[in-house]
C-alpha cells in the first residue's frame, strides 16, 4: 500500500518522507570505532566494580557498623581525593590555573588518579570540551544536549545524562584533539598507563592497610568497602554535581552563554567547584570565591600552597583584570570593523 493509498494529506505526506537533520557535531567527538569501545570498556568496569563495592560498603556498615577508623579514613580518603579532583585534575590540568615543580606535579598526578575518574587524559579532554561547546551541541556531559548532540525534551532525562550516563553513551572524546599537553607530559602519562594501580591504591589497598593496622581485620575489611569503594563511588556523584545542578539550578553571577550557575550544597560538598558560574566566566582562575560566604576550599589550599612556595605561578584575579582588558579590546576591534 503507498502512502497515497493511505488517505494522508498533501502535508503528511511531506511530514513523513522529511528525515530531520543529525545535529552536526564538532571536530574532536568519537561516536565509532577502538576509541568508544575503550571509553565503554573502562566504564562498565569501573563503575561495576564501584557499584557492587559501594552497595557492599552500605550492607557493611547497617549490619557490622562502622567505627571510628572507618569514619575517620572514609573523611581525610574523601578530603584528599576531593582536592585531586577539584586542585589537581581541573584547576591544574585542565585549565593551568597555577604551576608546580616535578615533585607537585608528582602529588597532583597520584591525588587525581586516585579520585578514580578516567585517565587524567580523559578527564582533560572532556571538560575543555565542555568548556568549548557549554550547553550547545558538542558538550559531552550538559543536561540540555545528549552526547550526539540531540536536544533533551526531558529535564530529568537531561539531568540523569549530565549527574553520570554520559559515561556510558557511544559518545567521546578525542585526546589527541584536546589535550595534546597532557600527551606529550611523561609524569602525567606515567599516571595514565598505571591508573589503575591508582583506582586500587585509593578504593582498596590504603583504606584497607589503614584499616588493619588501626583496628585489625574486621576493620580492613569495614575500611575497604566503606572508606574505599563507597566513598570512591560518593566522590564521583559529588563531582558530577557541577556538571548537572551546576549547570540548571542555583544562581547567576555572570550572564554567559552557558546555562551555569553557583549552588550551595555542591559547593561545600565539592570544596568549591560548585561556583561553577563563576568558573565558566573566568576558567583559568585559580581561586574563584567572588564573595565572602562562596568558600572556596581548593582555591584557598591553592593559595596557601603558593605562600609555603609548593606551587608557583598561580593565577590571580590581577591577571584576569588583563584578561577583561583584551576582552574589551577584542570587542572594539570587531565593532569598529
Ligand atoms: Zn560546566
Ligand atoms: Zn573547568
């Protein structure tokens, strides 16, 4: 039977030979081949590994209890890999915002490998594409746009893919593209090639030699699957959190092109990455509080690390007064044209 036979209007007919357009995505996205399959294999993986973990760490601590070693290597483990991320992955790596010697950079690399959350490559890679492509299509992780650049009907479909299914889309990111500095850095990659020895060090051998030497077996085992694995998993979804709430609630700074905002709860928990309008206004700030009650834990360890001279080169709001300088001056130029 043809569509003629099937008694549709003259603009049916249109409507339903019409295919619309595939979003055009950017230069630097992967959606086939080795590149997805590794980005899907290290995902199932580790957050198989991570679930069972963390749902085992919460049968642990309802039926065995947790003690004061758990509790205490679960919040300084928590601490730590919450600065890797925030300090070391975001603020040093992806956006330069400060400098270190080998030895810093040593410290960085460990602490941002151990928040087991992808190569520091990935990781890299990811979010300057964030950056570029903010809430448009092109952005690996907004709560507006799927990772083939579709746009969501569903704010809490969008919401869902921004806090974590990113990960698992047939979506990624092209390292080469992104982030040929981290590539071509031999202490970083080092870090790269043995993260997972890194995933282990944070979510199952130092948790578990803390556990046991503070408290014996029962203990190992409490520290492990509480303060290791759960807590490894926790992280992630704190982190996550500037990528989904940080880019739908909360308030405005700034009017950038993006839809990003500053939230309160994510920033405590977060130790300051959730200013994340702020951020998105001036990205390589090493320390982004613009008032008073926005604490900003990372960028205030940052700073007293640049004091104590650990790190060097940090870049301050001077610096991004420049920054505004040459904006304007950008600005006139183009107007003048
Ligand atoms: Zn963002
Ligand atoms: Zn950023």
């Amino acid at each position: 039977m043809s569509i003629a036979d099937a008694g549709l209007t003259p603009a049916e007919i249109a409507q339903s030979t019409v295919t619309p357009a595939k979003p055009q995505l950017p230069p630097g996205v992967v959606t086939e081949g080795p590149l997805v399959q590794a980005k899907l294999r290290e995902s199932y993986l580790l957050l198989g590994i991570l679930y069972v973990g963390a749902v085992a760490g919460i049968i642990w601590a309802i039926t065995q209890g947790v003690g004061k070693v758990e509790l205490f290597t679960f919040a300084w483990m928590f601490a730590l890999t919450t600065f890797g991320i925030g300090a070391g992955m975001h603020r040093l790596f992806v956006h330069r915002s400060f400098r270190t010697g080998p030895i810093m950079r040593v410290f960085f690399c460990a602490i941002a490998q151990m928040a087991v959350q992808g190569s520091i490559a990935k990781w890299v890679a990811n979010h300057r594409r964030h950056h570029l492509y903010a809430d448009d299509v092109g952005d690996p992780h907004s709560p507006q746009f799927d990772g083939f650049g579709n746009r969501y009907v569903s704010a809490f479909k969008g919401f869902l893919h921004a806090q974590g299914s990113w990960v698992f889309d047939q979506a990624t990111t092209d390292n080469e593209y992104y982030a040929k500095d981290i590539l071509a850095d031999p202490i970083a990659m080092f870090f790269v090639r043995t993260r997972w020895v890194w995933y282990g060090m944070s979510a199952v051998f130092i948790p578990g030699v803390v556990g046991y030497t503070f408290g014996g077996v029962h203990s190992m085992i409490g520290c492990v699957l509480f303060s290791g694995l759960l807590r490894a998993y926790l992280l992630i979804l704190t982190s996550q959190l500037t990528g989904s709430v940080c880019h739908a609630y909360g308030y405005r700074r700034f009017e950038v092109d993006d839809a990003s905002t500053n939230e309160f709860v994510t920033t405590i928990l977060t130790f300051g990455e959730g200013l994340h309008n702020n951020h998105h206004r001036f990205p390589r700030d090493a320390y982004i509080s613009h008032a008073w009650w926005e604490i900003d834990l990372n960028g205030l360890i940052i700073l007293g690390m640049e004091k104590i001279g650990l790190v060097h080169d940090v870049f301050h709001a001077s610096h991004r007064q420049l920054e505004l300088a040459s904006e304007a001056d950008a600005q006139a130029a183009t107007t003048a044209r």
